[in-house]
C-alpha cells in the first residue's frame, strides 16, 4: 500500500489549522492573558491566514506580478492600519 502524498495544499491547510489554534489560545487567554500583545498576536495571525489562502487557495502565488503584489499590500495595508488603530484607541 503507498503512503498518501503530502502535498503543499496539505502543509498550507495543516498551517492554517495550527494558525487557529494558536489564535484561540492567545485570543482565550491562555497564554499571554488580555493584553495588547494578544490581541495584536491575533490580528498578525489572521492576516497570515488570509495570506496564506489568497496565495494557494485562491492560487494567487501563480498570478500576474500587479495582482500579487496589489493583494499582497492590501493584506500589509489593512492589517497595518487595523493595528495602528487599535493602538491609537
């Protein structure tokens, strides 16, 4: 019997996966408890997601070099701005 591939859509939804928890531990204040820090944690784990599903769900990491880059600077754009906002609040 052969061993099942692992594929980089295996290893992308695997990250995810560890991702979520990751963000449910900081988020329930497991770990650093509710701080600034966490919640910052949250966002920049969130946005890696979205990242990370735009690249290879959405298979942006094989498209032109403008739509890349435009979605890449939208995730960096909003997620700076969500996090200088919480900040300034």
């Amino acid at each position: 019997m052969s061993r099942p591939r692992l594929t980089r859509l295996t290893v992308v939804w695997l990250v995810l996966v560890a991702a979520t928890l990751l963000s449910w531990y900081f988020g329930a204040g497991h770990g650093i408890g509710s701080s600034p820090t966490a919640t910052a944690l949250v966002l920049v784990i969130a946005f890696a997601k979205v990242r990370l599903i735009g690249l290879d769900f959405m298979e942006l990491r094989a498209a032109p070099i403008w739509l890349r880059a435009t979605f890449e600077g939208y995730c960096a754009l909003v997620c700076g701005t969500l996090l200088a906002l919480y900040f300034m609040a």
